[in-house]
C-alpha cells in the first residue's frame, strides 16, 4: 500500500505525517481511507526512524467531515450492507473502530493536528491520538444521534476517559456541533493555534519528543499510560513500573540518559523499539472481535 488514495504519508527527520486526503470531499472517511491509514500506522511502527506521528486534514475548511454519506462505489454508508443473523459477524465490525483500535495499538506517540471540520469519524478518530491540537477554525460534533445511529469507533470508551463521563454525555446526547474554543475548555483539545501555525507547533512538540527523549522509554510510557488505569488495585501498576524500572535501568538508554545529563549534550538513545522492548511487553492480552 505504498501508493495511497484517500491519504498521503510522509516521514521527515523522524515525523511522519498522514494526510486526510479527499479534497472534493472535505477529507470525508472511507473504507479505503481506514485500511490506508492502518497501513501507514503499521509502517510507523516497524520503521525505528519514526519517532512520532502527525495526523493532519489536507486544506484548512476540514480534518475529517465525517463518513462520506455519497460514497463513489454506492456501498452502505455506516457499516456493511451484507445481512448477518450473527451479531459477531467479522461483517459487523464498524470501520472506525477498526481505525481507532489500530491507533490505540501504536506503538509510536500520535499528535492529533485537527485543521478544521472534523465531525462524526473526524472526531472519534482523534480519541485515540496522545495529544490533539486544533485550529481556532476547527469545530467539532459528535453527532451520532442526530444521524440516528450511537458514537462508534470504541468512542463510548476513549471520550469519558478524555473529557470526563458529563461532557461526554452533554455532546453525544445533544449532536451539536461546537468550537473549538468549546474543545480546549472541555479538554478535547490541548491548545488552539492560528491556521498557519497549527502544523508547525505540532511539528514543535513531535520535534521535542524526538529530540529529546528514548524511543523505547516513551513507547513503554504511552502503553502504561494507556493500559494501566483499567487495573483494578495500583499494586497491579507497581508491578509493571517495577519491573520496567528493572529493566530499562539496565539498558543502553539508561546509561546514555544519564552521562548526557552529566555531559551537558544532547543524549543519541541507541535503543530501538522494534527490538529492544523489555521481555515482559506487552503484559495485557490483546483481545480479539471473537
């Protein structure tokens, strides 16, 4: 899938950037725009060169207007149009989940950079992304229930956690559609920046990650910070911190980590994520749709 349709993919001195990219069509979501963007996070995280990822909208009018509601192949627009008796159907899956899981799963931080529009998939896409700036152009909608249908795309799990359980609610039960100046107090986003500067402050803050930081000691925090509040007791989390503490102080970035400290210079991590991850990751099963 190197040749993309519906995205476009660029990796820069270590920051990649995927593009939605339908400009006739205000960067709408398609089936093929989810099994592209798979494909590239699957590329960010076998390249080790990859230190973050930038999702972008092509233009400044939208991010993601949401499902494209006239799709070119005529196909079902909301989710297949195959009749199942089988509710646990493969065919049942909802393509937006499919596309949020897969950047849940990412094992490289993601930087939400949202343009403009972003509505329906355009906003339940973002939940999963680590950080998430916006444009004071941008506006947003979770609105579901005014296209009588429910949040999709696991958002059900990803909003409460971001904005909190009333916020969540307030949004998905009313549809509206609200700023961005709504967003960044309601704590979806975490700044706004004039259109021509949203780009370059999220290349700013992927080029601190980057520069700054062990690929491997941030692929290993953005897990933990992901996985480990669904543990029942903190002693569960002692578990995994004690045993990544063991482990990375024991490694190559640790001793690097410290003597550029110690030297005043910028440090040069040598450990890679594709091969250098503690023995223990991932310890969560990864549940299957079965």
């Amino acid at each position: 899938m190197s040749d993309y349709s519906h995205i476009r993919f660029d990796v820069d001195d270590g920051i990649a950037t995927i593009t939605l990219h339908r400009p006739d069509k205000m960067n709408a979501f398609t089936g093929t725009m989810m099994l592209e963007m798979r494909d590239a996070f699957d590329r960010t995280d076998a390249d080790d060169d990859v230190r973050v990822v930038i999702v972008t909208g092509h233009g400044a009018r939208a991010f993601c207007a949401g499902a494209d509601l006239t799709p070119d192949d005529g196909k079902h627009v909301f989710s297949s149009g195959d009749a199942v008796t089988d509710l646990s159907d493969p065919r049942v899956r909802d393509g937006g989940g499919q596309l949020t899981l897969r950047i849940y799963q990412s094992k490289k931080p993601v930087i939400g950079a949202i343009n403009g529009a972003a509505v329906g998939i355009g906003a339940t896409m973002q939940l999963p992304m680590d950080i998430r700036l916006a444009s004071t152009t941008a506006r947003f909608g979770f609105v579901f229930a005014r296209r009588g249908i429910v949040p999709e795309a696991a958002s059900s799990w990803f909003l409460p956690r971001i904005v909190g359980l009333p916020q969540a609610l307030e949004w998905c039960m009313t549809g509206r559609v609200f700023d961005a100046a709504e967003a960044l107090r309601g704590g979806l986003v975490r700044s706004l920046h004039e259109p021509d500067d949203l780009l370059p402050a999220a290349r700013a803050l992927a080029r601190e990650i980057a520069d700054n930081t062990s690929a491997v000691a941030v692929s290993m925090t953005r897990a933990m910070l992901w996985h480990n509040p669904q543990f029942d007791h903190p002693m569960q989390a002692h578990h995994v911190d004690s045993r990544a503490i063991y482990t990375l102080s024991r490694g190559p970035d640790a001793a690097e980590g410290i003597g550029s400290f110690l030297e005043k210079r910028k440090p040069r991590y040598p450990a890679r994520v594709s091969s250098d991850m503690p023995e223990f990751y991932p310890w969560w099963e990864e549940p299957g749709w079965e």
